[in-house]
C-alpha cells in the first residue's frame, strides 16, 4: 500500500513543499561572509564565541542560535544592551524564531540570516 496524500499527491502540497524549502534558513550573514547554521552558535565580544562582534556594545556572551526541531531560534543572555530582531528588542531569555531576511542587531553590527 502507498503512502499518498494530498500534501504528497496534489499541487497544493507540491507548491507548499516549494514554499517550505526555499524559506529554510542555513545561513549567517555577517561582515560579507557567510555562516553555516550548526544546531548552536554562540554571539558576542569574547574570542571564545562562534561569531566574535568587534563592538564595546557587544557583551562578552551576547546571544546564541540555537537549532530546535527543523527551525533556528535566537536567545539573548542577558546582554547589557539587549539583542534587536528587525528593530525591535527581543525578550531576554526568551527563544525568538528567525526567518529567512531577518536582521539580527547586537550593538551596531548586523547580522542576516539568509
């Protein structure tokens, strides 16, 4: 017996698998490089961080990235001056879900996920 339905069998389901991966997120723009999203990354000032900011207005441990389930979130811990998603301040220790275009701000630098 097949396993058929409509999101495998119809033009619906078709176009919404089309939809689902050309909006997945995998990737970290920042300083014209490109980051490879891991299941975590680590933001801040410090050299022991996956992404190092080169901003006093960065804190030591700014914010992470995090892979849950088949999406990226992102977490700000506790930072001085707090983390920004498209402009607007993310609630601290609180999982914000990313999306492809967003812009991730952390003292004057951005940060888009691509």
């Amino acid at each position: 017996m097949e396993d058929i339905t409509i999101a495998t069998n119809s033009p619906v389901g078709r176009h919404l698998d089309a939809i689902s991966e050309d909006n997945a997120v995998s990737y970290l723009m920042f300083n014209r490089k490109k980051i490879q999203l891991v299941a975590m990354i680590t933001i801040g000032r410090e050299t022991d961080n996956d992404v190092v900011v080169d901003n006093k207005l960065a804190s030591r441990h700014h914010a992470v990235i995090q892979k849950i389930r088949d999406a990226y979130f992102i977490k700000d811990h506790d930072s001085t001056n707090g983390t920004y998603l498209n402009g607007q301040m993310i609630p601290r220790d609180k999982y914000v879900k990313l999306n492809r275009g967003d812009r991730i701000t952390i003292g004057t630098m951005n940060l888009v996920i691509s």
